[in-house]
C-alpha cells in the first residue's frame, strides 16, 4: 500500500512540475517525471515476494517438464514467477515516452529560434 | 554540435568500439525470444551506437555515407514498419487452424524451445521492430542536429534579466 | 537483516527526492541531469521487481533522453530566474494535487496486497505459452504475439511522433537569409 502511495506522489510531483512552471525545460521536466512515475506504478502491480523473472533458464532444469516430446513450464516456475502481463505493456511504453519527449524537445528548439527566450509569460506578450 | 565533430582522443575510441555496441544492440534484437530483450531495446542501443558516429565525426561525415543520409533513414523507417504490418496481415490468410486465422496468427513453423529459430512470428517481429525504432530515432536527433547548424538564432540585446 | 521491500522504499525515496530538485532548481543543467538520476533509480528497481527486460530498455531510454536534452539546454544560457511569482496559483495547484492524492489513497487500499499478485489473466498465458509459440522470454512473446495487436498500435504511435517532430523541424534546408 506504501508503494503505491509512494508512485501516486511522484505522479503529483511531475503533474506540479508540468501545470506550474513558467519554463519550456522544466514543463519537460514534468513530463518526463510523469512518464517514469506512471511506468513504475504498472511494474510495482505485477511484483510477487520472493520472485523469479519471467524468462525459463536454460541451466535450471527444474523449470520446465517434457510432456511426450514438447516442455511444458512446471507448476514450480508458475507459482514463484513474477507477472509478465504489465512489463509487456510498459516495454513498449517507455520506448513512446522517449519519442514525445524528442517531439517536445523540437517544438522546444522551435520555440526558442522564433521567439529568443524559454519563458512562457514572455512569447504571450510577442504576437509572433 | 559542430559540422566537423570532436577532438582527435574521441575519435579514436568511436572507432574502437562503436562495432561492439552495434554488435551488442544486434544480439539483444536478435535473441528477444530467449535473453531479456527484444526489439524496443535493442533498436534503441543500435541508435546509441549510431548517435556516437554523429557526435563523434560530425554532421558531414554522416551524411556523405549514402545509407545513413536522410532520405535512406526514412525509407528503411518505412520499410520496416510495412514489413511487420504484412507479417501481421500474413497471418489472416496463412495460419494454421489450430491458432486459428486471425490477424496475428502465427504462420511461421516454429521451432523448439532455447534455440535460435524459435517463437515463430516473435523473431521476425524483433528484427523490423529493431530496425524501425534505430533508424527513427536516429534520424531525429540527425535533424535536430541540422537545424541547430543551419538557423542560429541571433540575440539583438542579451535576454537574462 | 532487512527485508527485502526496504531497499524498495529506499529507492522510491531517492526518487522523490530527485525528482523535487529536478523541479525546483534554477539550473536548467542540474535538472536535466536529475532526471536522468531518476530514470537510473528506477532502473535499478525495475531490476529488483524482477524486470531486467525493462531495466535494460530504461536504462539505454534514459541516456538517450539526458542526449536529447542536454542538446537544448547546453547552448543556452544555464540559468533562469523566475521574474514574477504567481503564488495564488501555485498554491491552488499544491492544493487540487493534495486532494487528488487523498482521494486515490482511499482507492488504492482495494488494489492486491504488494507482493501478492493476483495472476488471473496471465494464466493462459504462461501454461500455453510454450506450445503455442516456443517463445522463452515469456514478456516477448506475450507482447509480439499475444497482445501483437497492441504492439502494432505502439509503433504506429512512435511513428506519428517521429513525423511530428520531422515536420516541425522542416526548414533544414533553406540558406539563411543575410
């Protein structure tokens, strides 16, 4: 229950870094810190206590068993296994997070060769 | 980022072990099926390898290899995204009916578990994903290299306070 | 000796912690470089979830996310001082953030215990996994063929933003006017 409370924090710490700064860097900033607090809240939801990672072993024989002749994983490796169903979705997850963060970073760039400044009090005075 | 790159130490150790990053985001493409991996990962290390090289020589040196120009970044880009499009499309027509024939079916034979040609359709997967997400990422930091040489920005009168 | 989950809480502490400098400090360069302390942390937790699939794609993630954003801030000016201070508003959005953390700490208790998951989905998965793909790494082969469907939609989304910044960046080659 900690955890979650503890990812829920960070999750208001990068929506506070991303609504209440007046510069372009640091509302990226806030994104950024959004994106990793939203990952780890799904990776923290699929952790069992005394867990293996989800891939078999080759050098762990106890992990699987042959059944006539395909393997089949044992009943030992199902029930000390961690959850792999939310690592598939956050691996792809991170991988977009990098490219709106790029995307942002443009717009950034753009922002600053038009108007000369990151602050964003002063390119709503400039009417382009 | 200058046109004409770093100093002479940083170019030597790019040359040195630029092949071993290539070589280590090709093998975690490559075996996503048995290592932890897989294609996000593995492209994102072959785009490391190759930001390096751009860091290192510069905008100019990259650009005159013709494979790592602009325009055949964007192809290989979208070549790689319709090859996984059509091996998922593949499998509406081709699976067996013990998968069943939807989309995503997995048509190719697949193998035994622990060696290489295993998992079927995942190792196809694994290659066009890789290669979509390195040559993607690749050639936006390649632009916003360029656009950085090419328009700078002139401050009439100092901006800090 | 300590259990295991303190090391958990430790690393979540840190993480807080950098994330609040990385907000707060009028160094444009000491935040970027914060954040990046942020994604190593939680790489480095990942690894102790028993994620090592996720703490390597964070971690090549993060250096490249630290590239692109020290290339926007390095040739700037490092330092910005905030001219005028909106208080009223600050204090507005602590506050609505306060409550929304009140409310979703009431609805996390419902959620299973941590260190005891509920595997109700994941079942099928990990029984038929082997023979229907012989996939070994059991993340992969539930994101490229179980849930292939989704993956397609994740890089269809990588796409869009990669056209994006493209076109927002257009104007490479034009000669500066002089």
């Amino acid at each position: 229950m900690l955890a979650y409370v503890l990812c829920m924090v960070l999750l208001a710490i990068g929506i506070y870094g991303m609504v209440a700064k007046k510069n372009v860097i640091k509302m990226i900033v806030g994104l950024a810190v959004t994106e990793y607090a939203v990952n780890m809240l799904l990776v923290v939801l699929g952790w069992r206590k005394d867990g293996i990672p989800p891939i078999l072993a080759p050098d762990h024989p106890e992990q699987v068993t042959r059944v006539g002749d395909t393997l089949h994983a044992s009943s030992q490796f199902l029930a000390t296994t961690v959850d792999p169903l939310p690592q598939a979705l956050v691996l792809t997850s991170i991988v977009v997070g990098l490219a709106v963060v790029a995307l942002a970073v443009a717009l950034a760039v753009r922002i600053y060769q038009k108007y000369g400044t990151f602050d964003i009090t002063e390119i709503r005075k400039l009417k382009g | 980022m200058k046109r004409e790159g770093m100093t002479l130490i940083v170019k030597t150790i790019t040359r040195l072990i630029t092949g071993f990053i290539l070589l280590f985001g090709f093998y975690v493409v490559v075996y996503g099926h048995i290592t932890p991996g897989g294609g996000f990962s593995g492209g994102v290390v072959i785009a490391l390898a190759l930001i390096l090289t751009l860091l290192a020589f510069g905008n100019r040196f990259v650009e005159e290899y013709a494979l790592l120009g602009q325009e055949g970044l964007k192809r290989s880009d979208v070549l790689a995204a319709l090859a996984f499009l059509v091996v998922a499309v593949l499998g509406y027509f081709l699976a067996s009916d013990t998968v069943g024939r939807v989309f995503f079916g997995n048509w190719i034979p697949i193998g035994t578990p622990f060696h290489l040609w295993s998992g079927g359709i995942v190792l196809v997967c694994n290659v066009a994903v890789g290669v979509k997400v390195a040559t993607s990422l690749f050639a936006v930091l390649l632009v916003l290299a360029a656009f950085h040489n090419h328009r700078r920005y002139n401050p009439a009168e100092p901006k800090e306070e | 000796m300590f259990e295991v989950t303190t090391v958990h809480y430790v690393l979540m502490g840190f993480m807080i912690v950098a994330s609040l400098v990385a907000i707060e400090t009028a160094d444009l360069l000491g935040s970027v470089i914060c954040v990046g302390a942020v994604g190593f942390a939680l790489s480095a937790l990942n690894l102790l979830l028993g994620a090592p699939d996720l703490a390597l794609a964070l971690e090549v993630v993060d250096v490249l996310t630290f590239v692109v954003l020290i290339r926007v801030v390095r040739t700037r000016r490092d330092t910005y001082h905030a001219t005028s201070r909106d208080t009223l508003g600050i204090a507005a959005v602590i506050a609505g953030l306060s409550v929304l953390l009140v409310i979703t700490s009431l609805s996390l208790a419902d959620l299973p215990v941590f260190g005891e998951p509920v595997l109700r989905m994941t079942k099928g998965y990990l029984e038929a996994g082997l023979q229907s793909n012989a996939a070994v790494n059991y993340v992969t082969s539930i994101v490229f063929d179980f849930r292939g469907y989704d993956t397609l939609g994740e890089a269809t989304v990588i796409f869009a933003s990669i056209i994006g910044a493209f076109a927002v960046l257009r104007r490479v080659g034009r000669k500066h006017e002089a």
